[in-house]
C-alpha cells in the first residue's frame, strides 16, 4: 500500500514538475540566443521564477519517492511502473498548459509509454 | 531545427551522463538492498555519499545531466511539453546502445524491442507538430524534431 502510494507520488510529483517548469519557462519567453551574457540572465530568471522552483520541488518530491519505493519494492517493479507518467504528463500538458494533443502524438505518446516498460524490466538471470 | 539541435544535444549529454554515473557509482561498494533499521540505513547512506563525492566520474556525469537538464528546460521555453518529453525518450534507447557498446551489458531480445517502439513513438511525435500550446500567431505546427 505504501508502495503504491510511493509511486502515485512518483508519477504526480514527475508530472506535476514538468508542467509547472514549463509553465515557467514559457513564462520567460524563447530562449533565443547564444550571447553568454543574455543566457545567464535567463538562468538567473528561471531560479527565480515562482512556477520554475515549484516545479523543481515537485520534482524532488518524485525522486525521494522514487528513492522509498526501491527500499520497499524492486526496481523491476518501481521502473516499470512509472512509464505511466508518459501518458499522466500529457494528460496535465493538456489540461495546464492548453497544448493540444493530435491522435498522431497520442500514438507517440502511448508507444514511448510502452517502450519504456518494456526497457525498463530487468532481464531475468 | 533549433528543437532539434537542443534536444539531440540534451539527450546525448544524458546518456553520456547517464553512463558516467553507473560507471563512477559501479566502481563505489556496493548498496546493501536488505531492508535494515533506519539508523542502519543512515549511516550507510552517508557512507555512499562520501564515497559519491570523491568520484571523479559521477562529478561529469552529474555535470552531464545538468547540460540535459538546461537544455530541456530551454526546448520547453519555446515547444510543447507533450512534444519534449516523448521526444528525449530517445535517450533510452541511446541508454540500451551505450550500457551495450560501453559498459558491455547483456541487452536481452525485450530490451532491443523496447528501443524500436520507443524509436517509432519518437517517430510519430516529431510529426505531430512541437508548438500548439500559447501558440503566437502564424506559428501553428512548427515542423518536428525529426524531420
């Protein structure tokens, strides 16, 4: 049971980073140069910017979750399981950050999903 | 084709990176999986980390993997989220080749599978267009990383 919920964090928290980094750097425009200066000045931005940092966080969250589940359960069950969050992601690009999601790159989407579970259960000895 | 260059770039800096990382951590004694006392752990746990730290190799992998990082937060200033993360999936598949060709792991029939399905979702993504969220006008379906 806690290892489930582990994952669910694992999943939510990987996602919900992604979509609150997202949200922050589209907040700060393009990136659109190659002047070291300029690209410094945007970094300083984005470890400033609310929706970035949140983002950061909820990406912690995940990886200490990640970390408990292996102490609970394997990595042959752990790894796998959270290729979901290909689909979960999408899913808050969608509904967060208004992207729309043709069937082309929901079929993508879904093959990556699946190609990473398959990658990511251990071969057997 | 900006997309494209960053996120190549971000992708092989992340399997490099990754790489590093297994090899620098391989060559630190090995993480007792036995589920102990939390004391136990602990101090185990910082064990690893001291060890961690000395670790030339896991220094350029961590360095490699911020290389990713900011190059994919760059790539998600500009594209879709559900266009970037499908996209550096790709970097497992370059994980499979590298701990192949690099580290000389056994890569099981399964594994190689996964690699062509991934190659192919990546495939079907880059074709999907990269830009349709906050979209400025006259941008609608960019062309994709791939193409």
């Amino acid at each position: 049971m806690i290892t489930a919920v582990l994952i669910a964090l694992v999943v939510l928290g990987g996602s919900a980073g992604d979509v609150f980094i997202t949200k922050g750097m589209k907040q700060l425009g393009e990136v659109s140069t190659l002047n070291a200066g300029r690209l410094l000045a945007i970094f300083g931005r984005a470890i400033t910017n609310r929706y970035f940092l949140i983002g950061v966080l909820f990406m912690a969250v995940s990886y200490f979750s990640f970390l408990g589940a292996l102490r609970l359960a394997d990595l042959s069950l752990v790894l796998p399981a959270t290729s979901i969050s290909f689909v979960i992601t999408t899913i808050g690009a969608r509904l967060f950050l208004n992207e729309t999601i043709s069937p082309m790159r929901w079929a993508g989407i879904l093959l990556v999903g699946i190609g990473v579970a398959l990658i990511s259960i251990p071969s057997q000895p | 084709m900006k997309t494209a260059v960053v996120l190549i770039t971000a992708i092989v800096a992340q399997a490099f990176g990754d790489v590093c990382l297994t090899k620098g951590m391989k060559a630190i004694s090995s993480l007792e999986t036995s589920a102990g006392g939390f004391s136990e752990s602990l101090s185990q746990v910082s064990h690893i980390a001291m060890q961690t730290m000395q670790s030339p190799m896991v220094w350029v992998g961590t360095l490699l993997l911020i290389v990713f990082f900011v190059l994919y937060s760059a790539a998600l200033s500009w594209a879709d989220l559900s266009f970037v993360l499908p996209a550096t999936a790709f970097g497992y598949v370059l994980n499979v080749a590298a701990g192949h060709y690099f580290l000389g792991e056994l890569v099981s029939n399964r594994r190689w599978g996964g690699a062509v399905i991934i190659t192919l979702g990546v495939l079907f993504v880059s074709r999907s267009g990269q830009r349709t969220g906050e979209t400025p006008p006259g941008e609608l379906h960019a062309p994709g990383v791939l193409e």
